[in-house]
C-alpha cells in the first residue's frame, strides 16, 4: 500500500503506526529522495552521487554516516559517534536507489 502526503514545513514531522517492512521517502523540491526505513530516526546522510549498481556506494566518514559512490573524493568528518549514525540498529543501508547513492 502506498501513501502519499505532502508537508510544506520546517517542522520536525513525526510518523506514527510504521509497519516494520515500510519505506518513507521524503522527495525535495530539488527532486532529492532521503529514504528512511523502518525506524525514523537515522541521522546519516547521502550525497546522492550518480550510481548504476549498489556496489558503486560505499559508506564513508569516521562513524561510517555518509552513503556516496566510489567514485567521488570521501569526505571527512569530525570522529564522533552518535547512534543515530547505526545503520544496522535502524536496517538501513547505502545502496544505489534511481540511479543515485
């Protein structure tokens, strides 16, 4: 089942009843898709690099936070550790999704 809603806010926005197999995404006027499944609350981030299979992202910065592609230069972030950053606790990953990381 699919549903679709539109926020045009700077709120923080708060999703209740997600069933464990859901995926979220959040399209940006620019066209940017942020993908959050299942759990709402992961702070990583993409750089949306260009990509055509999953094993052109990798997983950079000091607590593994930032999905980009091989491809480009990594970035480097400041070593902190915050579990928002773990991916495995909230069953996401960086993968190739409409031909970005």
């Amino acid at each position: 089942m699919e549903i679709f809603c539109r926020c045009i806010c700077n709120q923080k926005i708060i999703i209740f009843n997600v069933e464990n197999d859901a995926k979220v995404v959040f399209v940006s006027y620019d066209n940017k898709k942020t993908i959050l499944s299942p759990n709402l609350e992961f702070c990583g981030i993409s750089t949306y690099s260009e990509c055509q299979a999953d094993e052109d992202c990798i997983t950079t910065g000091c607590s593994n936070q930032i999905c980009q592609s091989k491809n480009e230069d990594q970035l480097m972030t400041t070593c902190e550790f915050k579990e928002c950053f773990d991916a495995r606790k909230f069953k996401v990953s960086c993968k190739c999704i409409d031909n970005k990381c």
